[in-house]
C-alpha cells in the first residue's frame, strides 16, 4: 500500500474494498504488552484498511466499513482504562452502527501535536480521503477533544463532538491554565493550533463539560462560535469520558450528533441517566452539603433511596432526619 505520508502530487490512498462481514467486536487486545498492542492493532488495520505509524508517539489505524467515517483521537492508557478489550472507542461504533473509523492514538499526552500528525492530515486532505464519506464525525475528550477540534478543519462539514477539550495551551492565550506545564513550550501557533478556529468550516461542533470545573469551563468559553453548542453538564466531574461510558451514553451523543439532532432537548433526554448514576449523585450531595443546604440533601436522599440501592444515601437521610433538617433561609 503506497505511503500516505509521501508527497501529495504522488496517486490518492485508495480505500479498500468494502467488506460487508467486517465484525471487531471479538477482538480483545487487552493481553498485550504496549509493543505488542502497537503490531498487532497495526495488523488490524492493514487487514481491513491501513495502519500507519506517524513518528515513535502516535500511530494511525483506519477500519474500512460504511460510508459514515468517525475519526477518534484516543491515547494508549484511555484505550487501556476505559475498554475492557483494549481497543479503540470507534470499533464499537463500527460494531453497533457499521461505521468506518480513523483512530489516531497517542502513546501519551501529546495534544498530537507531532509534525507527523499534522503530514498525515495535509496528506489525507490533500488526497480528498474526506470527501469519499457522506458523514464524517470528529471525536475527542480533553487533550483528544483539542485534537479532534484542530485536525476537524481538513473535513469541511463535520460533526465534532468535543469533552472538556482545551482550545490551546499557548501561554499567551491560556496562561491561566497552569495543569499542564511540560506543554509551554510545545506550538500551539502553527496549522491546525487554535482550535476553536479550525471549527469555523465545521458542520456543527458540540463542547460538553462541568461548569464547575473551573479550567475545563474556561477553555470551553473560548469555543463560543456561531456553528458551536456548548452543553453544561454540572456535577459530572473532571473524568466526563470515563461517565458517560458508564452511562453508555457516548455511542447516543454520537448517533444524534451524526442526525443533526443533538440539540438541548435531546441532550437533556439523554442527561436523565445521571439519575441512577451514583458518582453524581454523590458529587451533587457533597455541594449540597458544602452549601449547608440540610433541607434539599434529605429530599435527594429521599429521591435516591426511593429509586436505587444506595446504602450511604440512606444513611445520610437518617442521619438528616435525626437532625432534624429545617428549610433554607
């Protein structure tokens, strides 16, 4: 198969033929030391589309399946925490809505900023490898989500679903955000580095996050564009990916985002999963208590234990009524 990463006036990458028995989902990898995972995902993608490794920290795998493409920006220990298999959060979505999938996956925190990464996508635009797709998606969460938001500017017209992503870490922009201090001196200036710009051909772009973050509610102010819907999503934490995979919510949002149809209903809609969800719940009762508000503590004690089995709710609703709760102010 030629190289992508060579220069664009060479043949377009073709794209495999369609392969109507294509089914992951019994592949696990999760036995796999990290060298290992590396050629053998690699084997993978070369079997049903291609693999291509972008310099020593980031790789890229594409699964040829329908005419609907997702491309996930991922890391090796998101991959390795959050998939029982060990494989890449777009191969479910291949398995469940028979979508091709680009995964580019860092081996670490990088924000994929690597020149090979930005090649191969100038490679990818420059070879109209976009255009073949009626859909095509962009996902990411955190350092992920800048990524999916940079790179989404060689896909005029996508869907890009971002969580708590950061717009930049150049310090003149975001000297405020001081969690990441490696990245100071990495460039955030050159192609593909602000990314609340490269949403501007964007079909639509979502930004989910917890406003009581405080860092991850600044970036995501700074996605305010006229093609973007920012969704509050208080009390759901610093670790939004990890959640909304317990709630198996990433697959709906996904589904909605590609139907034009993620609007605040839809995401409200899918939001009342939080109600069985216990480490909201909690960090919602840890609020309430912080703001000495007795009176709604005990009614969502009350609400909790009424629905689910949640031991500690109950106990803190006897201990609330052994108190006493009164009303507020």
């Amino acid at each position: 198969m030629a190289d992508i990463m060579k220069d664009s006036a060479e043949q377009p990458l073709d794209r495999p033929a369609f392969d109507d028995e294509l089914d992951l989902t019994d592949v696990d990898l999760s036995a796999f030391t990290r060298a290992d995972w590396i050629a053998e995902i690699s084997k993978l993608g070369e079997e049903h589309g291609f693999a291509e490794p972008l310099g020593k920290r980031h790789h890229a795998i594409f699964v040829e399946d329908g005419d609907t493409l997702l491309v996930t920006f991922e890391s090796m220990p998101g991959i390795s925490a959050y998939s029982q298999t060990a494989t890449p959060l777009g191969w479910e979505m291949q398995a469940i809505e028979g979508w091709s999938n680009l995964s580019v996956i860092c081996t670490a925190d990088t924000w994929f900023r690597d020149e090979e990464v930005t090649r191969f996508f100038d490679q990818l635009l420059d070879d109209g490898f976009f255009d073949e797709f009626d859909k095509v998606i962009f996902y990411g969460a955190g350092p992920c989500g800048y990524a999916a938001a940079a790179y989404s500017v060689a896909a005029p017209g996508a869907r890009v679903v971002l969580l708590q992503p950061q717009a930049t870490l150049d310090p003149r922009v975001a000297e405020w955000d001081d969690r990441f201090p490696e990245m100071r001196r990495v460039d955030f200036t050159s192609r593909f580095g602000y990314a609340p710009d490269m949403l501007d051909a964007a079909q639509a772009g979502y930004v989910l996050y917890d406003p009581q973050q405080r860092m991850d509610a600044m970036h995501a102010a700074l996605f305010e564009r006229r093609n973007v819907t920012r969704f509050r999503l208080p009390y759901m934490g610093d670790a939004l990916q990890g959640d909304l995979l317990e709630l198996d919510l990433i697959h709906p949002i996904l589904s909605a985002a590609a139907e034009d149809r993620l609007d605040t209903a839809e995401m409200a809609r899918l939001l009342r999963k939080r109600r069985g969800h216990i480490p909201y719940l909690r960090r919602l009762l840890s609020r309430l208590d912080a703001e000495n508000r007795p009176l709604l503590a005990e009614w969502l004690c009350a609400n909790v234990t009424e629905r689910i089995n949640a031991p500690r709710f109950r106990r803190r609703l006897e201990a609330l009524r052994a108190e006493g709760a009164t009303p507020e102010g």
